[in-house]
C-alpha cells in the first residue's frame, strides 16, 4: 500500500476517533500542551521524505497523520471554547496558557497623614482602566484577569508615595473574543497626584474631577482614552502622546484651559476654546483665570475631542 494512502487513512480516522471519543466523554483528551511538540510534523515528514523503505515509510505516514489530527483537533477544540467563552487565554514565563483560572485581585495601601503628594505609574499593555472613585485609603484597585496578572509596589519618601502598578508581560486575558482584563482604581482625594499610564490596546477611563491633579502623562497605542479633569488644583499639566487612538478630553469651565497638540494628520473636534494659531487653543477665560490647565497632544492617526463642561452637564 502506497504510503500517501495510509496517511489520508490514518488521518481521517485517526480525527474522527478523536472527535467522537471528546463528544462521548469517554476520556478527557483536550491537553492543549501537547501543541507545543507540533514541530514533530516537520521532523517527520522529513524522514519520510528520505526513507526509501516502504514499510517504514508507511510507519512513519501513519503516525505523522495522527499527529497531524491531534493538532487539529486541539487547535478546533480551542477555538470553539473561545467562541462559546469557556475558557480564558494567555501567555505566562512558560508559554501559552489556556485555562478558566480568572479571578478577581484587590490591591490596596494605606493613606498616611503626612502625605502632601503622591504618584501612581501604571503600565498595562492591554485591557480597561477605569478611575472609579475616591477611597479613604491612598489607594485601592480591583484588578480582574488570569491568575498573577497585575502586582503593586509602594515606595515612601518623606510625604511623598510612589505606586508602581504593573501587569505582568503576557498576562492577557481573552474571553469569546475579546480582552478581559479590568482594574477599577480608587485614590484618596487628599494628596496632590501626579499619574503616568502607559498603555497599548487599552481603555482608559479616569474621572478626575474628585481629586488635586498635578500632572497626568498618558502614552497610548491603539486605546480608546477619556480624561475628564477638575477644578480641584491650581495649575494641571495633561500630556498625551500616542498612535492610532480616541481621545476625549473634558474640563471645565470654570478653569482656564490651553491646548497645544501636533496632530496634523489626525481628527479634531474642539469645543468652547479658540483657536490662537496652528495646533494652539486657548478658553476665552484662560488669561483672566486663577485655575489653568494645560493639555499637549502629540498623536498621530488619532481622533482628538476637547470639550467644557459645567457641573450641570
């Protein structure tokens, strides 16, 4: 018997046996693990390709086959689960993962009196960052993703604190399609804040009117990001500079506001500030105002919208 004969005779078998085995329950084959020894194809088929002894040629045919079929149905099975949001996917130190390990992480520092300012540095590659409300601890987040996903580091100086809030390289988490990972944070109102977000395919959404914001720096890829700012400090510096994102920015009008942004080859809608000249903007209430924020957009293929509003709005 030729040896192409037994492949396609294998291998047809060899995947609806297992197809039926996995719908029978009779046994547990779904070890998506066994992906990784996938080069075995290769190898094989390169030894075929040299042996010159049909008998082992057709050994070899044979097992290559049902090798084949073990990977495709691994690979079937995977994107069925996905598709019904059975299971989460992602990558560890080890490789990729896919399990339904997904859980929900608090993250939390205590406030100290003796704080006059504080920092938060978050670094998210891709997932939704919500600034939810105040708390009276420094900080609280509610991060949700796969297990391990996100860790905190906390460094006092004097009354100064520093947060580095990270997620872990490769802890991306998808369910039915889409990204999963969500981290509610909470700050307290007291110190001065100064944030740094950088992120790749994220959402960013902070509301922060409740809080004395110093300086907010925001780095994106493709993100969708809202700012909304407040009334709270006296001088606020906002500096986002990106790719092919969304940005909406809000303040208030009571505030002095100057945007400066070189988005030449992006989507601006500005509203309620008028233009001084090329890439420049100012409130009509910047000069004579106490309060000033200053926002410098430097995207590229972006959508930019820079909005007032009023506490009724």
């Amino acid at each position: 018997m030729k040896s192409r004969h037994i492949f396609w005779g294998m291998f047809l078998i060899s995947l609806g046996l297992l197809i039926l085995l996995h719908n029978l329950e009779v046994v547990n084959l779904i070890n998506y693990d066994l992906i990784k020894f996938w080069p075995l194809i290769v190898i094989l088929w390169g030894i075929c390709l040299i042996v010159k002894n049909e008998m082992f040629r057709g050994f070899l045919s044979g097992l290559l086959a049902l090798i084949i079929a073990l990977v495709i149905f691994l690979a079937i099975s995977g994107l069925f689960n996905i598709a019904s949001g059975n299971i989460f996917i992602g990558k560890n130190d080890d490789g990729l993962i896919i399990s339904d390990n997904f859980e929900e992480t608090p993250f939390s520092v205590q406030f100290d009196s003796v704080l006059a300012t504080a920092v938060l540095n978050i670094d998210a590659s891709a997932g939704t960052y919500i600034l939810a409300d105040t708390t009276s601890e420094l900080f609280y987040a509610r991060a949700r993703g796969l297990k391990g996903a996100y860790h905190l580091l906390a460094a006092k100086n004097d009354d100064n604190q520093v947060l580095d809030f990270k997620m872990k390289e490769g802890k991306i988490a998808f369910k039915s399609g889409k990204i999963r990972n969500k981290v509610d944070f909470y700050l307290n109102p007291n110190p001065s804040w100064r944030l740094n977000v950088s992120a790749g395919a994220a959402k960013v959404d902070f509301d922060l009117t409740p809080f004395i914001i110093n300086t907010v720096n925001v780095s994106v890829g493709a993100s969708d990001v809202i700012i909304k700012l407040g009334d709270k400090a006296d001088t606020t510096h906002i500096n986002i500079s990106g790719g092919v994102s969304k940005i909406r920015i809000l303040v208030p009008e009571n505030v002095g506001c100057e945007l400066y942004t070189n988005t030449t080859l992006s989507s601006r809608k500005i509203y309620g500030l008028k233009k001084i000249e090329t890439g420049l903007y100012r409130s009509d209430n910047f000069d004579d105002s106490q309060k000033k924020i200053f926002i410098n957009c430097d995207v590229g293929l972006s959508s930019l919208s820079v909005r007032q509003f009023n506490d009724e709005w």
